[in-house]
C-alpha cells in the first residue's frame, strides 16, 4: 500500500503561488506587449494611448499593492485569495467584452489591485513561512515558475492574437484564474485567528497616505509622457503637483503610527541597496520588453506569431537564472550575483541595439537569450536581497517593496520608450521600417545607460553613507569637537 503524502499548508501555499503567478503571467502581462499592435488598429487609436493598457497595469501595482498589502493584513487569507480570484474573472470578462480602449485601461488599473491581494498573501503563507537561509532555494522555484510562464507568454499571445482576437487571452486567463480560486478553497484551511469587529481593524488604516502615493506616482508618469509628447509647460506643472503629492505622502507616513511605506527601512543599506536595484530591473526589463514587439512587427515588418515565437527566447534562458541565482545568492550573498548580472544586460542590450535594420536571426536570439537569462538572475537575486535585509517583523513588505519598485521602474521606463515609439510610427504604413528600427535602437541604448548609471550608484550610496556615519562618530568622539 502506497504511503500518502501530505502537503502542509506552506507547500499548498507554495504551488497555488506558483499556479497563480504563471496564470497571471503567460497571458495578461510581459506577453500582452505582442498584442498591442493589433490593438492599435481594433481600437483605431495612437500607439501611446494603447500602451497605457500596460502601463495603467503598471500605475495599478504602484499605487495600490503596499495600501492593499497593510488592508489584506486584517483579514482572513483564505477569503481573501477566493474573493480575488472571482473578482479576478470578472474583470477578465469585462475586458474581453470592452469596446473602447479607455474602458480597457481603467480595467487594467482594476485588475492590477485585484492581483496584489493573493499575490502578497500567498508568498507570506509559503515563503515568509520557510526559514530565512532556505528563502533563495524556494525564491529560485517560485521564480522558475514564472519564467516558465514568461517564455511562454509571448508566442501563445501572438498565435492567439493571430489566429482569433487578444480578447480570448483575457477571457483563458479569467477562467484559470476562477480554478485556482476553487484550489484555494479546497487546498488552504483558515487559520483560526479570533480578529476583532471589522471597523476596528481599520480605524487607523492610513488611507490618506496612500491615496497621495497613488495620486503622485500616476502624476508623474501622465506629466512625463506629456512632457515628452504634448506640452512642456502642461506636463513640467503636472510633474510639480505630483511631487508635492509624495512630498505630502512622506510626511504623512513618517507621523502615522502603522504606515503603508515604513520609510525608515530604507535607512538599513540593505533595504535601501534591494529597493534602488528593484527600479532598475523593472526599468529595464519594462523598456526592453516593450521595444522589442514594436521593432519586430512595424520595424522589421514580421507577423505578431513570428514575432512571439522570436520573443520565446528572450524569455527561455530567464528559468535557469532563476534557479542558478537563487542557489547561488544563499551561498555567495545577493549583492555578488547582482553585479555580474547586471554587466550582462547591459552588455547583451548594447549588443542587441547595435544589429541595425537588417540582422541576423542567430545574432538576435543570441543577443535576447543573454538578456533573458541575466534579467532571471538579477531579479530573483535581487528579491532574495529584499527578503535578507527586511526585519522579520516587518517581512509582509518584503515582497510589496520589492513589486511596486520593480513596477514604478518598469512602467516609468515604458512611459519614455512609448513617446519615443509613437514618434517614429507617426507616418509608418504597412511592412518594415529603417526610421523605427533606428529608434527603437536609440531606445535601447538609452535605457541600457541609464540602467547601468542606476545600479552603479545603488552600490556605491549605501557605502558612501555608511563611511559618512562612521566619519561623523569618530568626529562626535574627538576631544574639543564642536559636534
């Protein structure tokens, strides 16, 4: 008689994550940058209005993930997870059905929240359960998972995008995730904690600060596009306003007794070292993605199905990285996996970048393959720098840190790129273009530079700071200093 394995409540935890993660992935998310060309012309609308049905997805992420994140903490997890993954099909459905492209962008910035809710709870129940030395193996499987999905993504969106319409992306993805909602329902039992009436729990909920961390955060990028492609003097006012608005959210948060962004963390270098590396990988990750679908369907003139099947390998090395650098980070530490990845991408883009108008096809899937596999490792390394650095006490921000940063990074950077993609696509008609091709290359060298100026001086900031602190103790302990 066979013996019968038992999961416990962290390994069922662990796999509807990685379930989750990979429905939210292979369909609505890095894949859907294959899609938005046809888009463009279902919704006869400018290539920078239809971006913003990912970057909405993004400003989603930033604005709401660490408030809902502080909010899921007061309640039970499981019905959190189950009411999510039903809301989550519901929103799937409206999108699919949606007739106008503004509709659908407001239903990303809906579904983006929605995510955030079993998304945050799942990785506390499985990996915030796991001891801290065993979090870079199990970060390497949650991510494996991921990338699995991501390599996916981009050629099942372009056969479908092909074949039938974007819209039955949504409309699998909500249907998956109502299944894993019914998992979760079968597979988590409720935890038992007695909680007190529900307006107790949220009487001192910092709504007012999130609010303006929302508002300040989508500012900024609509000043930034606006900048780029409309009015200076319009998008430069809109940018001052939305500074104000994270002036006022950092005062807010300093006061409040159970802030949504404790911003005294950052002061740990480590925290600090994860947060700044966590804006440039989204950085460069959100802009690479995005250029690529463009310069290979209105550059290079190829079909969304042959440009998928191409995005497949920027996608394929991202698995192994994964695993590799979560194996690694346990044993070498987070900041010497990060470095050497990050000189990877930056050399890999510059490679990628300097192809020109008629390439290849070995040199391309070379070039995305090594951009691919340094992207998994610096990432999931990165995380596991997020999760080492975070005191137990405060872990639950672990992750939502890390997503939002990643998020702002990543939405920032498609905000720029899409101003400069619009720009070249103005007179473009059917078949490839040389004029694209040149800037979407200028893009990528852009961002790459600035990708790598970022993570230069996310490592040399924390070190600066901490010889200065050391610096002004030896001065403090001087017989006859004026300190």
């Amino acid at each position: 008689m066979r013996a019968r394995i038992e999961f416990t409540q962290r390994s069922k935890a662990l796999v509807l994550l990685m379930l989750f993660q990979s429905a939210m992935h292979i369909g609505t998310t890095v894949g859907l940058n294959v899609a938005l060309p046809q888009m463009v012309e279902d919704f006869n609308a400018d290539v920078g209005v239809v971006v913003w049905v990912q970057v909405a997805y993004g400003v989603g992420l930033i604005g709401t993930a660490l408030p809902l994140g502080l909010l899921i903490s007061h309640f039970e997890p499981r019905r959190v997870i189950v009411f999510s993954q039903a809301f989550e099909l519901v929103v799937c459905l409206a999108i699919a059905l949606m007739p106008n492209v503004y509709g659908v962008i407001v239903l990303r910035v809906l579904q983006a929240s929605v995510r955030s809710l079993p998304w945050l709870s799942l990785q506390m129940l499985s990996i915030g359960e796991f001891p801290p030395e065993q979090r870079g193996r199990v970060l390497a499987i949650t991510t494996f998972a991921v990338g699995a999905a991501m390599l996916a993504s981009p050629p099942l969106v372009g056969l479908v995008t092909d074949r039938w319409d974007w819209r039955w992306i949504f409309v699998g993805t909500g249907l998956v995730m109502g299944l894993i909602g019914m998992l979760a329902i079968l597979w988590l039992r409720p935890t038992g904690v007695q909680r007190p009436p529900v307006r107790e729990r949220l009487a001192g909920f910092d709504l007012f600060g999130s609010l303006l961390l929302m508002a300040g955060a989508l500012g900024l990028i609509v000043a930034l596009q606006l900048t780029i492609r409309a009015s200076l003097a319009l998008g430069l006012g809109i940018a001052a306003v939305s500074l104000l608005a994270l002036a006022a959210s950092v005062r807010v948060e300093m006061r409040h007794p159970d802030p949504v962004v404790p911003f005294r963390l950052f002061r740990i270098p480590g925290v600090f070292l994860g947060a700044s590396q966590a804006v440039m990988m989204g950085w460069v990750t959100g802009a690479f993605l995005l250029i690529l679908p463009f310069l290979f369907i209105n550059g290079y003139g190829w079909s969304a199905a042959y440009a998928g099947s191409i995005l497949f390998f920027v996608n394929a090395a991202r698995p192994p990285g994964n695993l590799v650098s979560g194996w690694l980070s346990d044993r070498m530490g987070s900041t010497a996996i990060v470095i050497p990845a990050a000189a990877c991408i930056v050399a890999s883009q510059f490679f990628v970048a300097a192809l020109g108008v008629s390439p290849w096809l070995v040199l391309i899937i070379a070039g995305i393959l090594v951009v691919g596999f340094a992207q998994g490792v610096g990432q999931t390394a990165n995380l596991r720098q997020m999760y080492a650095s975070v005191p137990q006490e405060k872990l639950r921000l672990a992750p939502g840190l890390n997503l939002v940063l990643m998020s702002l990074g990543s939405t920032t950077a498609q905000a720029v790129v899409a101003s400069i993609i619009a720009a070249a696509t103005v007179n473009i008609g059917g078949g490839g273009s040389p004029d694209l091709v040149s800037a979407a290359s200028g893009a990528i060298v852009m961002t790459t530079v600035v990708f790598g100026v970022g993570i230069a001086v996310s490592q040399f900031w924390p070190r600066l700071a901490m010889r200065r602190d050391t610096a002004d103790e030896d001065t403090e302990g001087k017989p006859g200093s004026s300190i």
